[in-house]
C-alpha cells in the first residue's frame, strides 16, 4: 500500500519528486518513541472567611493538571538531546493555564488559552551537564517548592508561594537559557539561568532591561541530609507598585525514616518606590503511613510596612494512594492574619486580621 | 546510555539527589498506556434562504471534529480510574471551539481557543458505578442527542437541538460532580449530575447560585427496545432575556432490524420575565443499507409566544462507509417557519415565516 | 476487569444498554496507529540596525517548532484516507501561533493562542491523486518556500518570504479544497487548491467574495533537475491598502552533487489604489559538508513605488547535524535598503536606506 501511493501523507511537496528539488527537515527523520505523560487533578474546595466563603470544584489540589509530551535521543559518544513541552490545564472546566511572553506583567497571556505554559525547552546533555532552552521553572522557584511539603498545590500551599511578591517570573521564566550541573557530582546538585525580557534597545527609556534576569540554585546531599540555596534578580523599571525583583531561599531536608522535616526561609524583595520586603518561612513534615502520607506545614510570610502585616499558616493533609499513580487526598488549612493582612483560603474572602479556613477533598491520576 | 546521564529530562529537580529533600508525584509513576482518539470530519455546506444564501467548507457535518487522550487504570478489588481530555477543534481552519469556566454565560470563551472543552474528567469507578469529575455533557442533552439519528451534527441535526434555548449548560456543564450508575442493571442506565456556578456568597444578589445546577437521567433497554428520559435545572438570575433554566426530555427506540426508529418529546423553559417555554419532538429512522445508512428525521421546536413561532424541519441523509472508521456522507434538510420563526440552514439567513434548505457533502474519518 | 465494569471510560452513553438506543460514531472503531511526530528549535537571534538592535531567544531559527498527529487508513483497492493536524508553538515562551478564520484580514487570531494552525487536513487518495480538505499551505507558498535554501526560517529566510506583500493567504489558507496530482506521473508533479472566504451573499457589497481564491502549481523532475511554477489569486474589496491579491513564481534546482543550486523568481501584486507589484528574485546553494550542509542565497524584493524602495540580502548558514534529527546551526544575514527601504533582521530597526545585520545561533530537534 505504502509504494502504491508513496507520497501520500508525506509533507506536501513529496508529492511528486520535489526531493530534487528542496529538502524540509522532516523528510531525513527517524522517529523514536515520544512519552505522553500527565496528571488530571481535581478537588471539591471549600474556603470561608469573614466576608464570604466558596464551595467550587478546581483543578490540581494535590499536583497541577498537565498534559506533555517529551523525547529523548541518544547522539552518541555521552551526548544526548531531548525535548519537553508541557501544558498546564484546569480538569473543572478543560481550560488552559496563563502563560507569559515576555516575562514582564504586559506580556501575561489569557489564563484561558491552553499553551506549552509549564515548560517548553529543547535540551543538550552530556557528561558535563545539561544546556536547556525555553521556557522552565526558575532556579528560585524550584527550591521554594522543594520546601513545601504540600508542593505548591490546594489550600495546603505554604504561604511563601501563595503570597508570592516576586512577580512574572515568581514561578516560570520564558525566554531562558539554563545550565544544570550533571547528575553524578559527589552529592552536589544546581543549576544557573538567564533569561530575557526581549525589550528592543534605544528606546532610551530604564525599562529596556525590563524582565531581563538571572537565577542560581546550589545544593548538596549527604545521606538522609540535603539543603539548597537559591537566588534570583529581575530587572524592572522602578513605579509606584513594581521594581527589580530579588530572591533569596535556603532551604534543608532530613529525612528520620519515620518521618522527612523541611525546613526554609525565603526573603523577597521589590525596589519599588518605597521598596517592599517579605520574609517567611516554612517548617514541613511528611510522615510515611504505609504507602500513604500524612502531610503537615506552618508558614509565615510577612513584611516590615506599616503595621507588620503578616499571615501565618497551619497546613494538614492526608494522600491515601490507591496505587502508585492514584490517590484521594484531603487537606486543611487556616490562615491567621495580623498587621492588617488579609489573606483568605480557596476563593473565600475575609476582612484585615480576621482569620480564614479552607477543606480540599480530591483525586489525583498520574498518567 | 541512561546511566550516565541518569538525572536528564526527568522533572528538573531529579538533576542531583534531589530525592531526599522533596518529591514529585511525578518519579513514582509506573506508566500504562494512553489511549489517543479523534475524528476529522469536514463537510462542504450549501444553505439557502429568502435572503442569502451561502457556500462554506466547515467542521463536522457528520461527527464533530476532536482530539482525545484517555486513559484507564485498574486499582485491584474491582476498583478502576481513569481520565478522559478531550479538545473539539474545527478543520476548515485548525481551531479551537467555545467552552465555559462557571456555566454562566459571561463565562463563555473564544471559539477560537483550542481547551479539552467537550470532556475534561477523571473518574473512579466499580460495581457500585463511576464516580466522574470535571467538564461533560449534561445528562438532559445526552438523553436529547440519543434521540437524533444525526447526532446533533450537520445540517440534518433536528431543531431542539439547534434552537435549544436551554442557556450555557444545554450542552455541557464544567465543574460537576456526577455519578453514572453501572452497566450490569438488569438493563437500567442512568446519572445524576450537580454542577457550581462558582460564584462567591455574601454578595447579597439573587445571582449567587448563578450557573448552579443538576441534571438526571434515567432509562432502561429491553430486546431490541429503549426509553429514557432526563430533565435538569440550572440556576440563573431573572433577567427579560434569561432565567433559570429547566429542561424535560423523553425517548424511546425500538430496532425492527430493517430500520431503528426513535421518538422524543422535548420541553424546555427559561424563567425570564415574562418566562418562554418551548416545547418539540423528534421522529427519527435509520435505514442500514449494507454497511452504510439511511437516515430520516422529522423534527419541530416552538413556544407559546405571540403568533406561536415554530419551526418544522425535515432531514435526509446517506453514510456511504468506506471503512468502519471512514465515511462519505450527502445530507439534505429543509426548514419551513411559521407563526414569526425565521430559522435557516448552513448559514444562510431567511425571511420570517420562510423556509430555508440546506445540503452537506463531507467525509469523516475516525482515528 | 474490563469485563467487570464494562461500560467504564466508553463514551458516556455506553454506561448502559444504549447501544439499541443510540449510535455514536466512536464506538465502532477500530484503532490503528497514530504518528505523533514535531520539532523544537530554538535560537539565540541578534539583530541589528542603525536605530536599535535586538537580542532574544526566539522560536525556529531552522525549522519552525511543531507538534503533530498524523494518520493513515488502507481502504483497500487502491483507496486510503488520512488525516494531519499539525500545530505551530514558540519554543521560548511555550505559547501558539496566529490562524486565520476566513482568509481575510479581520480572521487573523491572536499569536498566543495554540491551533491546528499549519495543517488541518482530512484527505483521501488513491492512484489518481490526493484529494485534500481543510487548512494547509497554498500552492505558491509551497513553490516559493522549495526556492529558499533557508526553508523560510530563522535569518537567512530569503526576502520575498520575509516581505511578501500577498497578505492573509500568503502561507496558509483555510477553507481549502485541494487535489494533488499522484506520485508516479513521471517526474510530473502539481496542485490545485480552491479556498473559501466565507463571506455571506446578498450583503451588495463588493467584498462578498473577500477571502476567496484558488492557487495552484506544476512542476517536472527529470535526473537531477526540478522545476516548477505556481500561481494564486485571492479576491479582497479594493482599498488604499488592500486589494485582490496575485502572486506568481517559478523556480528551478539542479543537483550537482557538490552543491545544490535554486534558482527562483516572484511577481506578488496587490490590486489596492493604486495598486503594488513587487518582484523577487532568490539564489540558492547548498553544499554538503559530509552529514553537514553549508547553505548561501542571495535575494531581493522589490517594488516599483516612487523611489524603487528594494531590499537585497545576503544570508550564510552552516548545519551541523548531531544525528538526523538534531542539529546546531549558525545562520548569519546581510540586508541592504534602497529607495527608502527600511528592513531590519531580528527584530532590530533601521532607518531608510540603512543596512542591518544579524545571527542565529540555535539547536533544532525532531521528534
């Protein structure tokens, strides 16, 4: 069949014999297996603070629902290439997840249209590490989410994550080049990354370097021991409410068997006009109870303007596996405000230093 | 090749022995097989009225044009999960098609958004049945499209479903949370559906159950006959163009081998101010010919208004199969309008009381 | 298992005894392979101009980012049927890549949003051709991009690709009817496409039939030469800026083995008031390098508005090819303005009559 109508299917100019004639890249390919992968997530969510509470039905409580294709391609000699695109979509309604094209607030994409937002990299790895292009998590982020026992996802999400001051690039970073350090460094783990904001030059204005950036992670592991530290420094034109963006977060694991303490501090700042400082911490424990998990975190992230707002965090949960790639979880939360904070959990609202709760009760499948 | 570069393209944060210090749902995951599906249906379309007329190439004449991943996992004991994502897309141009964040309708998004619109669910289920979370069709339309021998696609779909005044939800809902009772019934099938408008108490307005609602269904098969019937109720404040929405439906079919007809009655109301209700049926025969069919509608929709608009339409249409997954087809309808009513077909648009008529050739292919 | 919960994960209407009840087209499927295929590429890209210059990473510097599925049905007796859904992504951020509805200015969506937006096809072929629906490529595109050594990519993409004047069907249409000549008609190959603009009649206006064109393209190979020309015209409603598109071009390789040469020329007008005709000429080389390629083309476009505003350009690229399917690259571009021409490279700026220069230094993998 395939001779009797050679051409068909082919890329269009194959035709007849256009080989003679141009080459598209597509036609040399000798294909190897892609991995389709994902997680569908979703929680009935309850939040209630002073002024309102909220039963909805949201995605991603335990893991964020994604879908993503990846690849890997042994070239030979310890050199391999490989590709990840992965995108972010919300189970309740089958919607798509915000991306951002330039890592600047102007260039933030509707949180409607389903994209590569998660990762969309193209890599090159050998012995000596890995070069990765696109658009990934940044180093900064990476560490923060190793701290929290409850993975920045559901009402459980520690609150350095939740009230995160650091911007476009707080979570992801477009426009990136990343280099990790191998695998097999004696213990030694990290990763440093630049990325550009792509604004055009000779405007003649401060903001040309505007969500251009870097971030670094350094960490190492002993044993049942492993702590990390990360930075990161943004570029943005000084106004009112935003400016360059500075992170920093060390952060330590160990691991007793019976159970694995987490510990970090996270110090965020914006040189805005006046500039803004948030400080926080996470303490997290994860306890092994036969193949499932019984989670717990406090968290605390605060700032030194008037009136020391702040918000403290009691996090408890509970992953009941049905097997290896499902599980039921609940989880609950409650959020303390003081210095005229505000915060609230799942979509409730609540007055400056009144408190607030929240419930998840989810599903998770790995697949 | 693995093992010297261990740590590459997994998550990122396996790129040094990150393991003890935090975990992804992602390392622990024992793959199974995903299923991808879709259907590419195109149909070029020919719509006449007393005012224009119009020629177009568009998307699922037959069967509307998706792309699916699914996959199923079973738990031991009877037990099993499963997700189903599944993006409509329109191939006359490549893409996407409409979908809604809270069943209200400023929750409605761009058709041009590729989104897992049509279906977006993970599920659990065993003997007991399947407990199914996310966006899908509502159980009132399930009931409504069974009844149509074209399946709510083409120019031959009957006119309670093209004209249905059942609001946002009148096809699918997001963020529901239904229950599908199990196959082994003794012939009885069924769901129950309750799906959240999402919108946040405390604001002291009518609207707060906004987009909230239920829907149901209840059937039985015995030999070669079928009934059912569904009804819903969705939530909305009254407007003088919109109110809460309730929808009855009922069928039955029976298969004399030489033809399987179908017979439905419809009724649908929206509380507005002054309330519509319209009421329809449906009578419907598919011929098998061979390997192909030959399908027959009657079909009328109309309300109670001034001068009593109602539509009568009649549907004839040829599946010429290729294969079991291939298919020419050649549809033709017509439309005759009274009492005010001014429905055309394929685009076109026709004068009060008029009539319009309309033909697709197309061809569908499963995959 | 399967057996115990049967109707689980089927389509919803499966739950039950439906299927005397109801058809729905999927549940007669049987399954055959689906070929995911796609490409990442990603480049460092900098330009420059006399007013600005640009650096940023940026998608495609080789072949344009990609992800696809792609399928093929033997009907028997010579007959098969197929379907391409292809979608174009940015690598650097993740995000899609404009569609256009209708073939007309105003169908154009938005960049960020991902679609089926370089192929959406449903075809079916036998001995005597393709017969092809839905979104691709036109004719003259094809024709103009076999000219072009860098395959319409990256810096070095020749400057009638780059400048084209031929507007919203340039590329791609939607909307299309094509047929395709068979593969084994001695060297001959060639198409046609027809492509609707969709626009509804009776309207009295002359731009009923905006968006509507047809293209097509004819061509020889004969040892190791090739040549083809190609043709389109699409009707718009005549403005300042606009108007009835028509394009023309016609091309030649030779295979020297040494080196591959194309030769090609290109007549695009636009029937706006007044009117613009712009002509192009491209000289193409490439020379294998043992797996490698070194790649060269000279071109220009030009126009016959006061002044004669042209651009030429000079574009050098080397390949080096890692495997088959990945690749580093190393593009560098030259641009001279004339007549009051401004074109820059990379997103960089220049004034009138200025030059610009810029590079590409990327990585590009297939999957």
């Amino acid at each position: 069949m395939k001779s009797a109508i050679p051409g068909f299917l082919a890329t269009g100019v194959a035709a007849a014999g256009i080989s003679a004639f141009a080459q598209t890249s597509q036609t040399t390919v000798d294909r190897t297996a892609i991995t389709m992968f994902g997680i569908a997530d979703v929680t009935i969510g309850y939040g209630a603070g002073s002024t309102s509470h909220l039963v909805q039905l949201y995605s991603g409580g335990n893991a964020t629902s994604r879908v993503g294709f990846r690849g890997f391609q042994d070239l030979g000699g310890g050199l391999a290439a490989g590709f990840w695109l992965e995108m972010g979509y919300v189970l309740d309604t089958g919607l798509g997840m915000a991306g951002n094209t330039n890592n600047q607030p102007d260039g933030a994409t509707s949180s409607n249209v389903i994209s590569f937002n998660r990762r969309a990299t193209v890599s090159l790895a050998d012995r000596w590490g890995e070069l990765r292009l696109g658009r990934d998590i940044t180093a900064s982020y990476r560490n923060r989410q190793d701290m929290d026992p409850f993975d920045n996802n559901g009402v459980g999400t520690t609150e350095p994550q939740v009230e995160s001051i650091a911007g476009p690039t707080s979570t992801r970073a477009s426009n990136m080049i990343g280099y990790f350090l191998p695998h097999d460094l004696h213990g030694f783990f990290g990763e440093v990354q630049y990325f550009l904001g792509e604004s055009i030059s000779g405007t003649g204005l401060p903001s040309s370097r505007d969500g251009t950036g870097y971030a670094g992670r350094l960490g190492f592991t002993v044993g049942n021991f492993a702590m990390a530290a990360a930075g990161s420094k943004v570029s943005y034109a000084r106004t009112a409410d935003f400016g360059t963006v500075r992170v920093f977060n060390i952060g330590a694991a160990y691991d007793f068997d019976f159970v694995r303490m987490t510990i970090g501090y996270y110090r965020d700042s914006v040189d805005s006009a006046p500039p803004v400082t948030r400080k926080g911490f996470v303490l997290g424990a994860v306890f092994p109870v036969g193949q499932d998990q019984l989670k717990m975190a406090i968290s605390s992230y605060g700032t030194r303007e008037p009136g020391d707002p702040a918000t403290r965090k009691l996090s408890l949960g509970y992953v009941y596996n049905l097997s290896k790639r499902t599980a039921l979880y609940v989880t609950g939360a409650y959020v303390r405000n003081s210095g005229g904070a505000s915060v609230a959990l799942n979509g409730a609202s609540t007055a400056p230093n009144e408190s607030s709760r929240g419930m998840d009760l989810g599903m998770r499948h790995n697949f």
